[in-house]
C-alpha cells in the first residue's frame, strides 16, 4: 500500500451511479460519489483535476465529464477506462476503503483481537483498515471473489507484479 500521488486519476460519479462509483475504489481510483447538481460544483471539481462521470443527460456534452452508455456497472467502467485509455500499472486494486474512499493502511495483528472472527486473526497473514472510517480489511474469500470481479472487468493483468 502506497502513499498517493498527483498523477492518480481521480473521479467524482454522480450518485446515481454507485455500483460504478464502488466497483472504481476496488480498482484503487480515488473515486468521489456525489450529487452533480450545478454549473459552478462541475466546474470547482474539473478545476481540483476530477473526471466527472455521470448519465444526466444535462451534463453530458460538458468537457470533462464522461457519460457511460450502458447499464452495466461492469461495461460502465470498460467503458470509462477504454475511453481514457487507462493502462494496467494504475490499478491498485483492493488499495482503498470501498465505503469513504481513504487509502488502507497496515494494522498491526494485536490491533484488530476481538474486531474480526477468530478464524480470520488465526488465519489472515495481514490487515489493513481505513483511517477514516476504521473498517478492518483482510485477504480472504471475499477479496478473492472481487479480484475475479476485478479481472472479468479489466481483462487479462498480471496482478502478481
């Protein structure tokens, strides 16, 4: 897990898109979701360097803002990334809090006794949680089926670099 960097992409999925919004934090984008509402909010978001996605028809033929055409959230972000020409070495899957967004950290084993099942601190080599929120993060089942998730959507990566 590393620290951000200005280079990163970053977007603001308009509410109505939450599925996408989730599905682009496990891919390690920081990823806003929020009520697209005016002009003024559009253009203070571009200028601090988002990517603004959205289906409000209203907005779509702005600059700056990317108008999936598909109702999948999966063909969704196919689109998004082929659009922007996004390359594999930006993912960091698994890298963020799927809820706030907040880069995980390491949290040491004796931190997380009591937090999570005990069959998960006997088993887990490392956790994680997010500074913000402080959900506690592990490999195990579950991130093993999003990162199945995570190849149908991105194709053919290897993750193991």
């Amino acid at each position: 897990m590393s620290e951000e960097t200005s280079l990163e992409r970053r977007f603001v999925v308009d509410i109505m898109l939450g599925k996408m919004a989730k599905w682009l934090r496990i891919l390690g984008f920081d990823t806003l979701c929020r009520r697209l509402e005016n002009q003024q909010q559009i253009d203070a978001l571009r200028n601090r360097g988002y990517i603004l996605v959205t289906r409000n028809r209203r907005w779509c033929s702005r600059e700056g803002v990317f108008c999936p055409t598909t109702d999948d959230p999966a063909g969704q972000i196919r689109e998004l990334l082929d659009s922007l020409a996004v390359s594999s070495e930006e993912f960091r899957p698994l890298h963020r809090c799927i809820l706030c967004n907040q880069v995980l950290v390491p949290i040491a084993r004796d931190q997380v006794f009591g937090q999570v099942p005990d069959f998960v601190y006997e088993t887990s080599p490392a956790f994680y949680h997010c500074p913000a929120c402080l959900k506690i993060y592990w490999s195990g089942s579950h991130s093993k089926r999003m990162m199945e998730r995570v190849k149908s959507i991105t194709g053919p990566v290897n993750w193991d670099e």
